[in-house]
C-alpha cells in the first residue's frame, strides 16, 4: 500500500500543477481578448485635440488699428477696406466682418 498511496500523492501533485497551468492559460486568454487599455493622454495631447477657442474681434480692437494707420497716412486704405466690407463707416461694419478686417488692417499696416 504504501507504493499505491505515493503514486495517489503524485498523481495529486500532478493533477495540481495541470490545474494552476490550466488557470495560467485561462488568464492569458482572457488578457489576450480583453481589450487593450488606452494609454493616458499627455497634456500636450490634450491641447493639441482641442482647438483653441478664438476671443471674438471688437468693434474697440478694429478701431485702435485704424486708428494707427490712419494716423500713419494710411486713412484712404482704412476707407477703401471699410467699404469693400459694405460699409461707409467703420461703426456700419457687421459685427461677423471685423475679423477678416483687422486681417486686411493689420495687412496693410503695422497695427501696433
């Protein structure tokens, strides 16, 4: 007997090892299939994905550039820019033109 009850012991140490490889390959599986976590973004990624929220041109702002052109001798270009805008007076300007204008401004002129 004493023989039967080793090879019963090695045979539980057996069956032991192939369950633990059996949870091992069960495991691996499941980590295979899973899907991949997304790394983390860097903030520089972060930023890079979100455009950047432009402030909205003021009449003030379009104003002050005119205004130094202007009085740089540049006062017949300010007008004829005025009016390709549609307007006879930088006041009469739509609101959704002063950022292509201040563009055409800056253009023309140092602006600063």
């Amino acid at each position: 007997m004493d023989k039967a009850k080793r090879v019963a012991d090695d045979l539980r140490k057996c069956a032991d090892i192939l369950h633990g490889l059996a949870d091992l390959l069960t495991e691996d599986a499941d980590a295979s299939t899973a899907k991949p976590e997304k790394p983390a973004e860097t903030l520089a990624e972060k930023t890079e994905a979100q455009p950047a929220k432009e402030t909205p041109v003021t009449l003030e702002a379009v104003r002050a550039v005119a205004a130094k052109i202007a009085r740089a001798g540049g006062t017949e270009q300010v007008k004829a820019l005025i009016e390709q805008h549609g307007a006879d007076k930088l006041s009469a300007v739509p609101p959704a033109e002063y950022g292509a204008l201040l563009k055409e401004l800056e253009g023309i002129g140092d602006g600063t």
